[in-house]
C-alpha cells in the first residue's frame, strides 16, 4: 500500500523523526483560516500518490491568507502529470506546512534488496527534485549500505554513509538518529520503501523530513488495523451505526462525500455482494456520474431488508436517482421486486427515479413487476448506470 505524504509524515512523527508543522486541508476555505490563525509562510503541498510533484507544479508557497486561498483553489481539482505518473492524478487535498529555509537538501531512502535478501540504506548528499538525474549521470554520488537484519540496525552504518556520501558537516549530529529511526520505522510497519528526499538542513542548523513517501507490504497490514484502513473507503462510525440499525453488517454501507473536481455523488446505490458492490459504484463513476454510497445488501435479500435499505440510501438529500443491482443467484429477483414496490408505496420514502438491474433466479418476474410499477429494469449493468446517471442529472436517458 502506497502511502501519501501526509500519511507517511504520520509514521515519521511515530518514530521520532522531525517533520515541519502543517494542516491537512481540503478546501480552499480551510487553508485561508489556518493560514489567517496562523500568519508566516506556508508550503502548498499537493497531496497524491506520485513525486515529481514540485516540477509538475504540485507545491506552491503562500505568505498571506489571501495567497494561500488563490493557490489552493488553483490546486485542489486540478489534474498533476508527471513522468512518474503519465496519466495524472487529481488533487483532492493539500497538506499547508510551516516553510523551511533550505541551507541543503539530501536524499535517504530505505528499501529491499531482494538479490541481498536485506534492506540497503540509500544516501546521496544531492537530493531534491533531480535525483532521478544524479543517480544517472553521477552514480557515484550515490552511496548504500546494507542491513544484516539478524544484527540489525547500529550508528556506525549511518556515519560511515555519512561521510562516504560527503554530507554536510551541519547533518552530522542528527543524521544517525535519523536513519535509525527510519530503519525502526521500515521494520515496525513492514515497509517496502521508504524515503525521505529531500532530508532538509534548514538555515538554522535542524535537519527536517521535508517530504515522505512511503510503501507498506500489504501482508503486513494486518500487523496495524489503522493504517489498513487509511486508504479505503471505510464506513464512518456513523455509517456503520446507520446499516447495522437495520440489520446490515457492519461495513455494508457507506456514503461519500462529494469531492472537488468530481461529478455530483448523486446516484444512490444498491447491490448484492460487497464485488459487486464496487463494481456498481466503477460502472457509475464509468458513465460519468458519482455514486452517494456503497451498500451491500448481502445474499439472500428479503423485501423488508431490501426497503430499509432503499430508505437508508434515499435519506441522503442528495440522491436524485437510484440504481439497484442484483446479480441472481441465492437472491431471487421477485422478492427484490416486491421489496422495492412496497417500498415505495408508503408514504414515508422519498420516491426518486430507480433504475434496476436485475439477472439471475426469478429475474423476469422481477422486472415484469417493476416495469408494472413504473420503474426502469434493465439487463446490464452499464446499461442501468448510464440510464441512472442521466436521470439523477435531470435526464430521461
Ligand atoms: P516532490 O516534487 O513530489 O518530490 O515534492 P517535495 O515535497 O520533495 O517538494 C519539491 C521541492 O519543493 C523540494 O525539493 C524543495 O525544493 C521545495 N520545497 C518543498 N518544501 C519546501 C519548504 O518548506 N521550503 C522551501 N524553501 N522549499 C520547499
Ligand atoms: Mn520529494
């Protein structure tokens, strides 16, 4: 699992490395109070899962509340490419920091060496944003040292890497401590990679973890439930609450909230399976539109459960149509049918445009009930996304 900035500054403060101060916004509204709460200088720092974030136009500076509001509404939406990363990715958040005043910047990273079966130690006192360039052109600027694990870590290796990478005097008495410290870290949670670049030393002598990036091996998640859970889209305590109340597991359903640079969340869903689930929440997001939620109705759906279900979804204000996808099997599709129907007929539900796809035990009875009551089956899922889609937007087709 790869980790976003923020996230390995996270584990970085875990172990004590020294990281700058900073927030984690995701408005533009936010950054402009932090900043007016706050007043100096501050980094804009473009959170996603690739580097070449500086020359992608990723990190900006900010000296004033009103400067901090201009650029984060520059950058959250907008889409960052870079050699990395070829496809891009959008800008959902930023992470403000406290600006450093660089005097140096280095590079340390920790990552396995699976021909040595060990983890090598990475230093180059030319870090920053062209270290891609050094490692090419100046290989030699370039020192490692590797790791017995059996022996483990000790701060002979650090100070020898110190001098063989001719590190500035000024890191001296701080980079061993550094470097165990990411070593710790590197074993604690199972990482693959590890890397600080730049390691900065700031003008008044400290040395800072100016950027982090960070990959776990995933079968080691399971070692820190939290951070397993760091980047899924994992039901709220409140969500979990909302589902179990009407007899769902508990992470059978969650909502999500709208996000800068993306199409309205307004199409609620439903599915039998947590697979399929997701997949309806892709065929959405495919046809252009945004799901409100993920709710998995599980096997075996009865109408009373299929109705709790349609109201927990419709209870979002949002919702302005609903998809219903049920791949038959242990489920039978006029059951479904006749729990959407009765739903529907108190008046106690808010009634939006639904759209059901329906295969599988007894599906042609369950459309021919729905189509009578005036809904829209279909046989597809891309189909019923499409169709979803438009008319959650106002549509008809
Ligand atoms: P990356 O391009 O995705 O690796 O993002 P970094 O976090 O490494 O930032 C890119 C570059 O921005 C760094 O190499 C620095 O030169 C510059 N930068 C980032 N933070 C600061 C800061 O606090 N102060 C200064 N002066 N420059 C910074
Ligand atoms: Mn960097």
């Amino acid at each position: 699992m790869k980790l976003m900035e923020y996230q390995g500054k996270d584990l970085f403060r875990r172990v004590g490395i020294p990281t700058p101060s900073g927030v984690f916004a995701t408005t533009a509204d936010d950054v402009k109070t932090f900043i007016t709460e706050h007043p100096g200088s501050w980094v804009l720092k473009s959170q996603v899962m690739m580097g070449g974030r500086g020359k992608a136009g990723g990190i900006k500076f900010a000296d004033d509340a009103a400067q901090g509001e201009t650029l984060a509404k520059e950058l959250i939406g907008k889409h960052l490419v870079s050699i990395q990363n070829p496809d891009g990715e959008t800008v959902k958040s930023l992470l403000v920091e406290e600006k450093v005043k660089i005097a140096h910047e280095a590079y340390v990273s920790i990552a396995i060496d699976r021909a040595a079966k060990k983890p090598v130690i990475i230093v180059s006192a030319q870090g920053g944003m062209d270290v891609e360039e050094v490692a090419e052109k100046h290989p030699d600027a370039i020192v490692k040292a590797w790791v017995d694990p059996a022996i483990g870590f000790s701060p002979f290796l650090a100070r020898e890497l110190f001098f063989a990478a001719k590190l500035p005097a000024g890191y001296g008495k701080t980079f061993p401590k550094v470097v165990g410290a990411l070593y710790d870290m590197f074993m604690t949670y199972g990482a693959n990679l590890v890397e600080i670049n730049p390691l900065v030393l700031t003008e008044d002598g400290a040395v800072i973890a100016s950027d982090a990036k960070v990959e776990l091996d995933d079968n080691a998640l399971f070692k820190h439930p939290d951070i397993a859970g760091w980047n899924k889209a994992a039901p709220t305590d409140e969500d979990q609450a909302a589902g179990v109340a009407i007899g769902l597991g508990m992470s059978n359903y969650a909502k999500f909230s709208d996000e800068p640079g993306e199409p309205p969340k307004n199409v609620g869903t439903i599915a039998n399976g947590a697979g399929l689930g997701m997949g309806t929440m892709d065929a959405v997001k495919n046809a252009g539109g945004g799901a409100a939620n993920f709710l998995d109705i599980g096997g075996g759906a009865q109408a009373e459960l299929v109705k709790n279900s349609y109201k927990l979804v419709t209870s979002d204000d949002r919702v302005t149509a609903m998809f219903i996808n049920i791949f038959g099997g242990i489920t039978r599709g006029d059951q479904v049918a006749l729990g959407i129907v009765d739903a529907l007929k108190g008046d106690d539900v808010r009634k939006v445009p639904l759209v059901i796809r329906l295969t599988g035990t007894n599906a042609e009875e369950g459309r021919k009930i729905l189509a009578d009551a005036g809904f829209f089956p279909v046989e597809t899922m891309d189909e019923g996304a499409a169709k979803a889609v438009a008319l959650a937007n106002g549509g008809s087709n």
